[in-house]
C-alpha cells in the first residue's frame, strides 16, 4: 500500500524530470529564455456587434451608418455584406483585417474590399497586402459609393454590396482572420466645389518639430489609438508588435509623419524591413505606407509630406493624394518585424515619432448636413494635445452625453418642484 508521503515524492520526482525535458528541450537557440510576455493583442471597439459576412450577397447581412462590426474571414475566403443607401450621401464601409499573431503570411498575402450596385456594377474598392514586409500585422482598406452628378453608375438609391476577399498562398497559416468592420456615410456639399487638383502646392519636407522627445505610448487598435499632435513622440516596441496613434488633421492642413527606431548596442545584425509605417484616413482608408531596414544604428522612415487635406484631393487617381479627401483623425500604425527578435532579443526598441501639421487652417467644403467624423473639432484638439487615446475619448463623449441629460432631468424636476412649493405657499398665504 502506498503511502501519501510516498505519492507525493513520485509526483515531485515526476515533476522535476518534466521540468529538467523541458528545459532540454528549450536549450537549441534558446528560444523559450529569449521569449517575453505575450504582445498585447489587438483592441477591437468594445461596442461591436458580431456579424458574420455571407457567402452570397442574397443572404448578406445589412450594416448600419455609424456602427462597427465584427467578423471573419476564411483563408481564400469571400463574404458579403449589405449596405442601403440612399441617392445623395456618399458611403464608405472600411475592413480592418487582424491576422493571427505570429501567424505566417507571404509576400501579395492580402485582402480586397469592394462595393457593388444591385447589377454588380463596381462602385469603388481598395486593395492591401503585406507586400515585401511579409510578416502578420492589421491591414486597412475601404470601399466607396460616391455620388457625382457627372457619373451615370451606382447613382441610384437602393441596396449594395460589400465584398470582402482574401488572397494567400498556400504556406501561408490557414487561420482565420478577425474583421473590424465600420459603416460610414458623408453628408453631400450643398454647392459644388472645385474638382481640380492645384498644380503646385508645398511637397518639401518641413523642418523637425522642436522641444525634444515626450512620451507616449502608442495604442493595440484603431479604437484604443493614442491621439498625437505636432511633436516628437517617444514610445516602445517590441517585435512583432503594432502600434497605433490618431492625429487631427484639418481642411488645408498638411501631414508629415517620420519614424526612427533607436539605437542598440546589442548587436549590428541587418534586418531589411524591420518597420512598416503606415498611414489610413478618417474612414479608414489606406492612404500610404513605407518600410525600412535596421542594424542597429539609428533608422529613420518616412510618410510624405502628404498632399493639404481637400474635398477636390478625391478626383485624384493616385490612391495617397485620394485618401487626403476629407478632416478628421488619421491613423498612424507602426509594426516591428518580429525578425528583430531572433537577432537583438526579444525586447523593446525605442521608437520615435515625429508629426508635423503645416498648412493654414480652412473652412469645410460646406457640407449639407453634420460632417459626423469628416470634421476636426475642439474636444478633438484637446484629445490630441493631452495624449488621451480613442476609446477614452470616446467614453468621455458618452458621459458628459449622459451628464448632460441626467442635468437636464435633474433641473426639469427642480423647476417643477420649486413651482409646486411656491404653488402650495401662495395658497396657504391665502387662506
């Protein structure tokens, strides 16, 4: 008969062998010491609601103005949404796709979004991919229906069709990847404006923003995405991570964007596309991108400068000065190529972004109705200037909301009860 005692130094004994395996078993290249904690994943808007796309635009699900969604998306996967729209707001419904971390993805690895009439009339797509930077990351892309006058397609009032696909090849992981999805509608101009794009106009890059390095520390999503102004702005990243931070960008405002990764003295090792930058507007358009290498000097990228920020930038064909076509916040990602872990540790690097905002402020294009998102406001001047990242912001929105109408009902019913109390002192004088 065994013992507790007994029972107990065997599953110690078991234990310890287990361990001593695994430690063995870690030994070539050391890659569970050289390992930190787990990336923060990515932040999907707390307020979506899950909608799956369908495999035929007949049974596609109907997306609403304003609302954020989420889905999935299958390796070679194709699914449809439905969006009804009326015959003068132009539309935009935007794909942020989430891969799985440390998933593997190959080069043209990507996804296309699309928007089509009741006829399959294509009104306007976008296609993105990870390109020569093949390692997972959240990609963005938007389709469009544009009203125009001029234009005889997709015109009409009625249902359309939004189509999400996914291209890879066949070493790629077969994961499923996450959807965020975002259904937006921009009011139409109550007179039109001009259409063609200046000729010249201040492509030069601008002087470095002054006062030294602040930090702030970028975001795991769009919707946490930590709110920037001019400025040079220090955070940390670590392979395979991607940040995210949000600029307000105003009419006739121009934006230039730079990232540095810091130096190291771990190594000198060559990694070619160490960091994606990249840039996605209002609607979550993508607008541009770029790579560099790293060696363990100091290594800079850079976006633009970008076009100033006009209603005419949207007859461009060139997809960076199109996506400069409305105000609001545009969206900065920066991604580490996990790679740098297996040459200087998997450890943080300093990352430093430098924003600068040029241009002299104009007026909106006279939009014929509440610009929504498509508009630059005080509390988003604020939100920039203090750091504050989108979601707080936007839970700060929600409360001064229901604030305002909990003072509302709070000063209705004083009102009431002081006219009640003078009503019952004037009647007690009389009598």
């Amino acid at each position: 008969m065994k013992t507790q005692a007994g029972i107990g130094r065997r599953a110690g004994a078991l234990l310890t062998a287990a361990a001593a395996m695994g430690a063995v078993a870690a030994l070539p290249g050391q890659a569970q010491a050289a390992e930190g904690p787990a990336l923060p994943p990515y932040t999907f808007d707390s307020t979506a609601q899950r909608l799956q796309g369908a495999a035929s635009s007949s049974d596609a699900a109907a997306l609403q103005p304003g609302r954020t969604y989420r889905g999935t998306l299958k390796k070679d996967g194709k699914v449809y949404y439905r969006v009804d729209l009326d015959d003068k707001r132009n539309a935009y419904v935007s794909v942020v796709a989430v891969p799985k971390a440390g998933g593997k993805v190959e080069y043209g690895d990507g996804f296309r979004v699309s928007m089509q009439d009741g006829t399959g009339t294509e009104c306007g797509y976008q296609q993105v991919s990870f390109s020569s930077a093949a390692y997972a990351r959240p990609l963005a892309a938007y389709a469009r229906r544009i009203v125009d006058a001029e234009s005889s397609t997709c015109q009409k009032a009625g249902a359309f069709y939004v189509s999400v696909e996914r291209e890879s090849k066949a070493t790629s992981s077969p994961d499923d990847w996450e959807l965020e999805i975002r259904h937006l509608s921009e009011p139409p101009l109550k007179k039109a404006g001009p259409t063609a794009l200046p000729e010249a106009w201040a492509s030069g890059t601008p002087a470095p923003p002054t006062g030294g390095p602040k930090p702030r520390q970028g975001g795991s999503g769009v919707h946490d995405a930590t709110s920037l102004t001019q400025g040079e702005w220090r955070s940390d990243i670590r392979p395979g991570q991607t940040l995210f931070y949000r600029v307000p960008v105003d009419w006739g405002q121009q934006l230039y964007a730079t990232a540095e990764l810091g130096s190291s003295a771990a190594a000198d090792e060559y990694v070619s596309y160490a960091l994606v930058l990249s840039l996605e507007n209002p609607a979550l358009g993508h607008v541009d991108d770029n790579t560099g290498s790293y060696d363990g000097k100091p290594a800079t990228i850079d976006l633009g400068p970008q076009r100033p920020v006009a209603h005419e930038n949207r007859t461009a064909y060139d997809e960076a000065t199109s996506g400069m076509r409305f105000a609001g916040w545009y969206y900065l990602s920066a991604t580490l190529n996990p790679a740098i872990a297996q040459e200087y540790g998997d450890k943080p690097v300093p990352l430093t972004l430098r924003v600068n905002l040029t241009g002299t402020k104009k007026a909106e294009p006279g939009y014929d109705g509440d610009a929504g998102p498509f508009a630059v406001t005080a509390d988003d001047r604020e939100a920039a200037a203090s750091g504050a990242s989108g979601a707080l912001a936007a839970e700060q929105s929600s409360s001064m909301r229901l604030v305002a109408a909990a003072g509302i009902g709070s000063g209705t019913v004083l009102l009431l009860g002081l006219g009640a109390w003078t009503l019952v002192a004037r009647r007690r004088a009389a009598a």
